[in-house]
C-alpha cells in the first residue's frame, strides 16, 4: 500500500475514534446507574448502588477515554 493510502487510513482511523469519545463518556455512567441500581437491589442498598455503579461508571468512561487518546496520539506520530 503506498505511503499516502496508509496516511488516508491513519486519519480515518483518528477520526472515528475521535467521534466515540463522547459516546464512551455517556454511556459508562449511565450503564453504572442502571447495573448498580440493578444490583443494589438485589443486595437491598437501591440508592446506594445507584450512586456506587454512577461513580465507577464514571472511572470507567474517563478510563476508556484517556486509553483512545493515548492511541489517538501515537496514531498520529
């Protein structure tokens, strides 16, 4: 593949991962307070759970977030 196909593909690559960035940052709190409702309820802890699903929910999306920027960047050295 020539050098200016695989640099085409590079950006596209950096760009698609650019436009999930948003969508990791809401999903994960929102899957956390639906899974730490879910089983909050189970334990029998329902605000609670909500509220410790809600804050991992949020670790996990910043995360998420700061592993596809670091790719982002050496994607684009």
């Amino acid at each position: 593949m020539s050098e200016k196909k695989e640099a085409v593909f590079r950006q596209i690559r950096v760009a698609m991962m650019a436009v999930v960035l948003p969508f990791v940052m809401a999903v994960g709190p929102v899957v956390g307070y639906i899974g730490g409702g879910w089983i909050g309820e189970r334990v029998g802890q329902g605000p609670s759970g909500r509220l410790i699903g809600l804050v991992a929910g949020f670790a996990a999306g910043i995360y998420q977030t700061v592993m596809i920027i670091r790719r982002i960047l050496r994607e684009l050295k």
